[in-house]
C-alpha cells in the first residue's frame, strides 16, 4: 500500500545537498471538494499545496507560510497555507472555465507572493514576478531572486494525489557545483506518473540508487482550516458598525461561508450589536447556528 498524507525530509550524506518529497490523498480530497473549478484549475491548487508544504519545512518556524499567486488573467487568485504541524488549506478562484495553458496564460502579468507568519512576531514576505511555464519554475525563481539558494522542484496533481519532491543545496556549502549538477540531472527524470504513484523510498531508489541517502521520519499532513466564529466575528468587527448595519437592513442576517471549508456562519441583528457591546455585557441571541 502506498503511503499518502506525509512528507518525509532526506539528506544525500556526501554530497551538499538536501531534500523532501510530499504525497498527498485525503488531505488532496478534503481540500479540493470546496473548490468549484475545472479539473485542470484544480490541478494547479494539488501543486500548490504539495509545494507549500515542502518550502514550510524548509524553515524552522512556528505559524504559517502562505503561497499566494495573483494577476490579471482568467486565474483571479491561487492561496495555499501550511503551518509548521503540517496543516494545510488552500482556494483557487477563476473568472471563466479553463482547460489548458501556461502560467504566464493563465495568470497574464501577475506576482509570487511568500509570507511566513510567525507567532507573536512580525511576518516575512517575499515577491517575485510570476515567471516560467509552471508553478515550480516560478518558486525556483523565488529561491534564487529572494534566498539566493539553488533549488528545484517537481510539482504534480491529479483527482485522488498531490505531490512533490523538492532539492536544495545545503546554505554552507555552495561549492558543491559538480554534485549538485549530477542529483538535479537524476532528478530530472522523474516522470508525473512516478511521483503521483510512488512512494518516497521506490522514488528515491528509481532516481539515487548509487547515492548514500538518508531518509528521515515520515511528518503527517492534515488538511485543517483555520476558520472559527470568533475569527468571523473579528473580521465583522473591522468592517464597522454602519456598514453591518447596512447589511442586515437589507438582508435581516449576515451570512459568512469560509471559501477554504465550506463552514457557514450565520449572524443577526443581536449578533451584530453583540460585536458592538462594552466588554462584560452580554446580549442572548435566540439565533441558532
């Protein structure tokens, strides 16, 4: 049986370079069934996920690294989130039916954006422009514009998997040139079906069977949101009281459907004025949610 929902991290021992390899499954399929796009579309948000995951191991950290791709072509907007525990969700909103195309075709002129955000501290974000005929030769630009790193990585999805296999040389020694050149080579004849129906160890085998690798421990992955009423209610808040006001005259509720789950969360006029009141005073609503 093939191992799914886990990355696994592994090390050439001789050589300066490192790697991780991601397969997604029901995590893939949790995430997934919210979104209403083309089975092309979809696709691209299974590498986006695969590929969020790997780059969150790539740092030590303790929050969330999100990917976002935005521009002005049919795809409005790509976000895929991981958190340092291996959680991840993720969208992808379009504005028309898409088959096929390139990254450049499918996004028009639009940026790679990579923000880490760290747990009572400030967050770290990164943009490159939206470049190259997939989404991993986009991220491999980002490394070498923002991290100055030499990376590679191999993105694939279909309708039941997601995965992944991501090289790095090691920051400490970038003199490996020649040894670098040889593990990318390798690599480089990995097939879509290979990485979407092999384990890590049969991928590792098929591509470095001659070098010394060490594979560490498998990291569950877990599609989880992080959507809750009380985060629903800190964004209704920030909206202010007038404009909330002026929804519920019109519509007698607020209705927030998080776009990443699926979970409703419904809110009345009580509600409302509850997100209002002075702290200590409690106001009971009859609604049910």
């Amino acid at each position: 049986m093939i191992k799914q929902d886990i990355l696994h991290r592994f090390l050439f021992e001789e050589l300066g370079v490192r790697g991780e390899w991601i397969k997604l499954g029901d995590s893939w399929q949790a995430a997934r069934q919210h979104q209403q796009e083309s089975a092309f579309v979809q696709e691209l948000l299974g590498q986006a996920l695969a590929a969020v995951a790997l780059l969150s191991a790539t740092v030590k950290f303790s929050g969330s690294m999100i990917l976002q791709a935005q521009g002005d072509g049919p795809i409005r907007t790509l976000v895929a989130q991981a958190t340092h525990d291996r959680k991840i969700r993720g969208l992808v909103r379009s504005n028309t039916t898409i088959d096929q195309g390139s990254l450049s075709e499918l996004f028009g002129e639009g940026r790679l954006v990579l923000t880490i955000e760290i747990a009572n501290g400030d967050p770290y974000q990164g943009i490159v422009p939206l470049e190259g005929e997939s989404l991993a030769n986009a991220l491999e630009t980002y490394f070498v514009q923002s991290e100055q790193l030499k990376t590679r990585l191999w993105l694939f999805a279909d309708q039941y998997h997601a995965a992944g296999l991501l090289l790095q040389e090691l920051p400490a020694q970038k003199h490996f040139q020649a040894d670098w050149e040889r593990v990318e080579l390798l690599a480089s004849t990995i097939t879509r079906q290979e990485l979407l129906e092999l384990d890590c160890e049969q991928v590792l085998y098929r591509l470095f069977n001659e070098e010394k690798v060490r594979v560490f421990e498998a990291e569950p992955v877990a599609f989880q949101c992080a959507c809750s009423r009380p985060r629903i209610e800190r964004t209704l808040r920030a909206m202010g009281r007038a404009e909330l006001e002026g929804i519920l005259a019109e519509q007698n509720q607020i209705e927030v459907i998080c776009e990443f789950c699926g979970a409703h969360y419904s809110f009345d006029k009580v509600d409302a004025e509850t997100l209002f009141a002075p702290e200590g005073l409690a106001i009971t609503s009859t609604t049910r949610h």
